[in-house]
DNA sequence: ACGGCCTGTGTAACCGGTTACATGACGCAC
DNA sequence: GTGCGTCATGTAACCGGTTACACAGGCCGT
C-alpha cells in the first residue's frame, strides 16, 4: 500500500478533508470529536503530511537552499555546522548544493532550488558581481556570504579581511619583524584577494619591507613558495600566508632549510583550522560555525521583515601561538 | 512582479500550457515555430520551472534526504562531500537535517522529509533498530550507515570496524607489546561498541592482557583515561583508541607523565585525520568520502531496480606511522 | 471523394495539500 | 415564532506543474 494522502484520512474518519486539516494543523474551530475521529484515523493509517504538497499551497517550504563551493575540510562542515544548528531551531531544513564546476553548472543548480526553497545562501568567491547578478532567480530572496558584490541588492555577510590581516601584520611589526612574506591564495579568490590588498596596505604603511607571492591554499604551495624565494637567496624574517595550510607549509620548508621557527622567519596564517592550534601557530580565528548560523539568522529575519538590507562584517581574532612567540632573531 | 508561472509564459507565446511544458522538457511532438516562440517568451520573462510543483505532479523529487547525528568536523565534511559529489552528478540535489536531540526531534525531522525527497540516508550510531523501524517513513526508500540493524529491510552500509580493529591489535601484539589499554567511545555509539567488541575479542585471542576504559570520542577524554590509569600506578606499553581524537589526548597525557611514544607506549587511533598525519600517529583510515558516495551510488541503484538489497562492507586500512614504529621497550 | 493515419495542439484532470466561502444546526433575545 | 450570531463542517477553487485524451488538419493510398 501506497503512502496515505489525507483523503484517505478523511474518508476514514468519516469527515472532510478541510476538517481533517484543520485537525491536524490544531484550529480552534475544530470539534473535539472530530479531532479525536481525525487523530485516531491518521494514526491507524500511518499518515505523514505530504511536505511537497504542503509548501505548493502554502507557498512555503520552510527550507533554505545552500550553496557553497567546493571547500575544503574543516571549513565546510564548521559553516554547515552553524548553519544547520540555526535553521533546525528556527524548524527549517537545508538544501545542499555543492558548486563544483563552470557557470551553467552554477546555473543549473540555482534554478533547481526555485520553488523548494524559501530564501538561498550563496558563498561564491569564484563569481564576480555581474555573474551572481544573472545567476541568482529574481524572486528569491538571497543572501551572500564573502562576495565582492557591492550592488546592496542581497543582504550580505562578510569577512572583515582587512582587519585579521592588520592584525597580524601589526604584530609581527611589533615584533620587531622587517621584512614580511605574504603568500597569497588563488587570484580569483575574493577573499585572497582582499587579504592580499590589506597585507600591502598594511606593511606599506607600517614602512617595512614586503613581498608577495601566490599560491592556491594548498599546503604544498606555501611550501614552494618559501623554498623558491629561499633558493633566491631572498631574505626575510616573517611569513604570514593567507591560509592556515599554506602557513603549514611555509614552516616545513623552513625547517627543511634548517631555520628556525619563530627565531629565525615567524610565521603567521589565518583560519584556525584544528591543526593550527597542535602546530602553535599564530593565527587569525575565523568563527566560521558562528559565521554560518549569523547567516541564517540574518537572512530569516530579513525574510519576515522585508526591510532588514543589512551588510555585516564578521570580525576575526588574533590568536597569537609559538610560531610568533619571540623577538626577531636577525 | 512575482515569478511567471508556466501559464504565464503561454500566454506571452500563445500557446497553451501543455505546450509549454512540452517545449520545454524537450519532448519531440513540438513545431519548431512553438518551440521557438516558447523558448522567447520564457526567456523574456525570466521563467524558471517551480521545482516544488514539478515533483508534485511528477512524484519523483530529485532530491535525497540525508540524517546525520551531530558529528565532528572532518568526518562530517568528509561523508557529506561525497555523498554530494555523487548526488550532483546524478543529478540529485540533498536536503541535509542534523539529528541533534531526542527521539521526538527525530521523528519530526524525518515525516518532513516525507514528500521531498525520492529516498533517505539515515545515520544513526545512537538509535536501536526498533526505534529506527519506528521512526522511519513507511513508503520511503532508506538506506541506513552504519547502524545496528539487521533486520534486512533497507539497504545499508557499514563500516567494517571489526576487521580495522584486529589489524591494529595484530600490529601492535606483533611489535611485541603485552599489555593494552582501549579508549572506548560512547557507550551508546553503535561504532563504538562494535569496536570495543573487537578489541575484547582479538586481544583474548592474541593472548596479552588488556583494560577497557570509557571514553566520548573527545580528545580530553583520551588524556583523562590515561591519566587515571597512570595515577593509579597500572602499566601497559600499547593504547588503542577508538577515534584519533582520544588516541591525540593519551599521546599529550603520556608525554606529561614523561613517557616516550612509541618507546615507552605505542600508540593507535582510528579513523585518519588530518591531524593524524601530523602527528604520525598510527591509525585506521576511513575513506569518508568514499562511503558517503558509495552509499547515494547504492541508494539510487537500489532506487531504480528495485531489486537490490545490500548489505556492504566498508573496510578500512592501517596507516602504519611513527607512534608505533619501533620495538616494544620494556 | 473518402477513410485512415500521423502530427501538433488544446482542454481538463490530477498530484496532495490549504482555505475562502457556503451551509446548516443550534442557542438566544426579542 | 422570527431573526440573528456563532460554530462546526463540507464543497470546491487554488498552488504550478504534467499528461491522458480529444480533436483538427494535412497527407497518403485506393
């Protein structure tokens, strides 16, 4: 036997469907017999409301779609995290999709979330503005995380970049640090772009010497990086790299070349990843969890109240670990 | 104006609805004229098909449900990206609910699944097979992860704990070590038990002595129960944990105690990550991701031949590495 | 010229709920 | 006894798609 449907119901109750719904969904304008008759019946039969059906006539779905980027580890699930624990206690589910490949893809699976959804999480630092802009359904209300749009269309949150990276680069400065390495993340990053941007900022301003060299957020790439400029015979007494991984590897090639750490190049990342804390190294702490459920938050208060535009930044913490501890060696 | 419906559409192109839908799902009893009279008008109005209504008439949903207990970071992360990468690429989308507290909140997250999903990825290490049978929607096609049923009615997939189990307990006997000390996890964690099990089973076969201590998957927990241990002036020279977090906290309790690992006492975890490779530690590896795809790739086999009843193995691999690389010290 | 077939299109029922509105029963005041 | 308000209930339209079926027109063979 097939799922019953609330005709089912009503006829085994013997009453309407609209009698059954309004049992089931506790009206006051219900009689307590019916209800009883109602009860019982759904009961015997196993009933459980059609959800699909549901949000077609209500025009609600109580989901909310999300849409991330390939991420990595930690990150992924600490956001899915924080958002899932916001959306459950508000009684709302999550739609998954990952972003894996080009814009059609994108296309694609913004469009399959219309009409099973309620409101849509992007974080796409790959899209620029004018992408997101045709790519996101009209209708929909959405919500950006660490995009680069500026139009102010979308409610939005974001990473205060700046700020962590001023941070550090003041810290190390403190130190007594004079000459820094920043190794970036991918170009088309936005927030690697950011982090880099404030890191020239910063270090111009604070007057010592900079240098800037790419890399992908891969662990491996910081170590290159380090080990290239190394063989240059390039030198420099601080490494803050725009991810934890990369810092990782920034302080093996180190190590590898015989230097010390922080005596010799302190080095910096940003993140907090787990495996930031056992290395000891110094760190910007992204909340991401908390970032996650402000998100949800922000967005199902912007969607009962149409008038909530807001633009929020999330402010990181400086968690000064070891690979920082000292004064410069020189 | 709010999102053009089909309707909408028809009456721009002049055309009926049926005709709509035709054009556009691409049947082949459409004039061409129609067909591009369609496609204008859907362009020129932004129409993107209510997906909601769509599986309404179509009973079929391309989504999956997936219930996760609440789990830590990477394994997570791990399970639900593959299940993603797999899902997407047939095609699926995922409606994710985090099964945080009791069994109330359980039955109330799966009934809302009912409708919006073409079937369901239960992951429930805490729950029994009654309460399972119980809980789970009738009509609905679930494949279970790893969880104590056996009762054959759904699909599931497990992960072969006991066979990970002995090939530690033979490592380490096989390195000479004579007396081992388990972490267990939480009592009502299914893995955690089913490891526990064969710990017990393979360590009496091996012919060593051994001790069974408690713990909850926490990195503390594992520092706590080797200090007891060692406060109570009890020796041994191997611990097995059953997760690489605890297996993390006895290697940082030992080294407060001024003891060597692995000269002093071996150490083994279990499930690889990370951090694990880190630190050296010996452990079991879980290819998460691949579980996570193995089981969207069974369900939705299962899905479409009706037939298939599995009942699959996940077997994971010992990673032999520095925490247990050297001799016994004695 | 006619019947049969094929093709393209429209009409309307249906998926499983919700809900505006109509109805009928009852109680109460006049 | 009539009129009115209140309350529980049923009928049917609606949400936005899909699709069975009916039908019109064109082309074919005889």
């Amino acid at each position: 036997m097939p799922d019953a449907t609330i005709r089912d119901v009503a006829r085994r109750a013997e009453v309407s469907v609209a009698s059954v719904s309004r049992a089931l969904n506790g009206f006051a304008n219900v009689s307590d017999a019916t209800r009883a008759r109602v009860n019982e019946a759904a009961l015997e039969l196993g009933y459980v409301p059609h959800a699909g059906a549901r949000s077609l006539s209500l025009a609600r779905t109580n989901a909310i779609g999300v849409v991330l980027p390939d991420l990595h580890g930690e990150f992924f699930s600490e956001i899915v995290r924080g958002m899932d624990r916001e959306a459950s206690r508000r009684g709302y589910l999550l739609l998954l999709s990952n972003l894996h490949a080009g814009t059609d893809q994108a296309a694609h699976a913004l469009s399959a979330m219309h009409g099973r959804v309620d409101a849509l999480i992007v974080m796409a630092p790959h899209l620029t503005s004018e992408e997101l802009e045709r790519l996101l359904p009209k209708g929909l209300h959405a919500m950006l995380i660490n995009t680069g749009d500026r139009s102010g269309t979308h409610p939005m949150i974001r990473l205060d970049n700046e700020a962590g990276v001023r941070a550090v680069v003041e810290h190390l400065v403190g130190l007594g640090r004079k000459r820094l390495l920043h190794i970036a993340g991918p170009d088309e990053n936005f927030d690697a772009q950011e982090r880099s941007a404030a890191f020239r900022a910063a270090a111009a301003e604070a007057g010592v010497a900079f240098e800037v060299l790419g890399g992908d957020f891969q662990g491996a790439s910081g170590e290159l990086a380090v080990q290239r400029l190394l063989d240059q015979g390039q030198g420099f007494d601080a490494v803050f790299a725009a991810n934890d991984n990369m810092a990782i590897g920034a302080i093996q090639a180190l190590r590898n070349a015989g230097l010390k750490v922080p005596e010799d190049v302190a080095v910096a990342g940003f993140d907090d990843i787990p495996l930031a804390r056992h290395m000891g190294l110094t760190t910007v702490r992204v909340r991401i969890a908390e970032l996650g459920e402000r998100a949800i938050q922000l967005l199902l208060d912007s969607l009962s109240a149409k008038t909530t535009r807001c633009d929020e930044l999330h402010a990181p913490e400086l968690v000064v670990r070891a690979t920082t501890a000292g004064e410069a060696g020189q």
